[in-house]
C-alpha cells in the first residue's frame, strides 16, 4: 500500500511542479504597446503579432508615416472571434482614415473588409469584423492595415478576441498527461 501511495505522491507533486513551472508560459493574453514594445512597420514589412486564446489579446498604437500594420497568425484550433475598437484619440469628427483586414500576410492577398470613415470616438466598442460582415475566421494569416489621412499621429487601440486551445496550453497538458502514463 505505501509503495502505491507514493507514486501517487511522486506523479502528483510532479504534475503540480508541471504546472507550477509552466504557468508563465501558459499564459496567451497578449498585449501589443507599441510605445514599449516597438514601432509597427508599414505594411509591406508587417511582422506576426503573437495574439491567441485565451484573452485578453490588445494592441495599442500611434499610426506614424501614414501607416502601420501587423499580421495576427490565428493557430489551428483558435478562431478570431472578433476585433474590437476599445481606444481612438484624437477624437475629431474631421479625422479621416483607411483600415484594411486582408484573407492572408500580405497586401496582394484578397481584402476581407475596407473602413474609410472619419474615426472619432463614435467608433469605440465596434467590433471590425461584424462592421465589415466578417463571420470568425480559422486558422490563417490575416494582414491588418491602418491609414491615416489627414491627422498626424492619431493613437488607436484594439482589443482581439481569439477562442480556442492555445499550443501552448495544449503541450502542457500533454506533458501532463504523459506522466501518468
């Protein structure tokens, strides 16, 4: 009987140490600061943003020198839910701008949504992908693009909803369920 029970003990201080360790890891929420974490590139040289699920996922940026942009790769398993405007300054009802969402990582690759508006506050909560009549996407590669056209350095925020198993989840729960084989 004690032989039994601390083998037991063993495999579950082990998973316990498992988890333990790989929690930092396991946590997908990603926030995008372009203020910390670096200047997004005009589109031509967007780079993949690491956004997953579980949320929160936010990117928040200062579009400068007439555009930026970033590619959100959505992994098998995670749907992009939706794209939600949660932050716009300045608010001015004369600011005009161009947002683009592309059907793949590059602007050759065929447009799933075009916005030209005058953004100003009115846009906060409005979540792009049911503006656009976008239903969730899968896995892929998706290219978003955002212009300005008549304001110097407007700040805009995001918020990214994605639903689904992040990989990084999914390789510790196997890890975990490799100790009690």
């Amino acid at each position: 009987m004690k032989r039994d029970s601390s083998g037991t003990t063993c495999i579950v201080l082990a998973a316990l140490g498992l988890l333990i360790w790989c929690a930092p890891f396991a946590q997908a929420d990603y926030v995008y600061d372009e203020s910390v974490d670096g200047d997004l590139p005009h589109p031509n040289s967007a780079f993949v943003l690491p956004f997953g699920a579980p949320n929160p996922n936010t990117i928040g940026f200062t579009v400068d020198e007439g555009s930026d942009g970033w590619i959100l790769q959505v992994d098998p398993g995670e749907t992009l839910k939706a794209f939600t405007m949660t932050a716009f300054a300045p608010s001015d009802t004369a600011y005009t701008a161009t947002f683009h969402m592309y059907d793949g990582p590059s602007q050759t690759d065929p447009v799933l949504g075009t916005v030209w508006a005058s953004f100003d506050v009115g846009f906060l909560g409005i979540d792009f992908m049911e503006f656009f009549g976008i239903e969730p996407l899968g896995a892929g590669q998706y290219l978003f693009n955002f212009w300005h056209d008549n304001t110097d350095d407007p700040t805009v925020e995001f918020d990214i909803n994605m639903t689904g198993t992040s990989p990084v989840e999914a390789a510790t729960w196997a890890a975990i369920k490799r100790l009690y084989r």
